[in-house]
C-alpha cells in the first residue's frame, strides 16, 4: 500500500513538473529530418509488406513493441522499489 503510495505521488510530481516547463518550438530543420526518417521507414515498410503481409506485420510489431514495454516497465519499477530501504527489494 506504502509503495503504491509512494509511486502515485511520483507519477503526480512528473506529470506537474512537465506540465509546468514551457518547452520551445522545434527547429525547422529537425522537423524537416523527422519527416525524412518517418518517410524513409514507411518506404522500408513497404518492402516488408512486399514478404509478409501486412496484417501479420502488424500484429507482430504491436506485440513485440508490447513485450518491450513491459519489460522496461518493470525495470523502471524495480528501480525505484530498489532505492526505498523500507521495501526490503534487492
């Protein structure tokens, strides 16, 4: 109950710390460099479709973009479990 506690105020403190930060505009030549890559990959895409077709593609890719998330969430949470001494995690 402590630990859950303890991480709700964590996520709160986050969120208000970055909602309060103002964050400048980007640079026109990293939203030019963005669009590059994400239409470099959507031409790379198509040439997998071309094997594999494009439901199974996705479905895999959602799954595999799932099981990484997870995994690093639960090492973020271990991570902070591991630094409250009274938790008793090693």
């Amino acid at each position: 109950m402590v630990v859950a506690i303890l991480i709700g105020v964590f996520i709160a403190l986050v969120a208000a710390y970055i909602l309060v930060i103002q964050f400048p505009g980007l640079v026109p030549a990293v939203g030019s460099a963005v669009d590059a890559l994400i239409f470099y990959l959507g031409q790379a895409m198509d040439i997998v479709w071309l094997f594999v077709p494009k439901t199974v593609t996705i479905a895999l890719m959602t799954l595999a973009i799932a099981v990484e998330v997870v995994v690093l969430g639960y090492k973020f949470v271990m991570w902070i479990l591991r630094k409250i001494p009274m938790a008793g995690i090693n």
